[in-house]
C-alpha cells in the first residue's frame, strides 16, 4: 500500500525502511558503518533481484552485499525483514 507524504510523493515500505535507517544512522553519528540485514536487492545487473541479502554501508557508500556480512562493533544494524531495497 503507497500513502502521499506531506510533498506529495508516494512512500511505501521501501521509503519506510530507509527512512528509519536513516534516523538510526544519524541517531549514531558516531557509527561509520550501517548494515541492512535480510533485505531483497533490486540490482541493474544480470544477476537481478537477490533475497535474503545484506547490504554494508561504510562512511555513507556500499562496501560490501552479500549474505552473512559482518560490520563493526560500532555499527547501526537494521533488519529489513525480507523487504525490498
């Protein structure tokens, strides 16, 4: 289901999900890296859409996807739960 925000634009569970790692990554400034666990990743790629995939975010750029990534002890974990990213 895909609501209209305040401008207008339509935000749907994938909008929900950044918007809270977001939140939780500038919560913890501190935290130099971001791991989205459990995420299905749209690629633009040959390999497609990939489930049940980890996504590293390090100093604000992907570092690493991939299944079973592990990150600093600093840093801000969210679990995607399976949905789109």
């Amino acid at each position: 289901m895909r609501r209209a925000s305040s401008s207008g634009i339509a935000v749907g569970s994938v909008g929900r999900l950044l918007l809270v790692a977001s939140l939780l990554a500038s919560a913890h400034a501190d935290a130099q890296e971001l791991l989205i666990r459990d995420a299905r990743v749209h690629t633009a790629t040959s390999q497609g859409t990939l489930e049940h995939t980890d996504v590293l975010v390090r100093a604000g750029r992907i570092a690493a996807v991939g299944t079973a990534l592990v990150a600093g002890a600093g840093a801000v974990t969210v679990d995607a739960g399976g949905r789109a990213l």
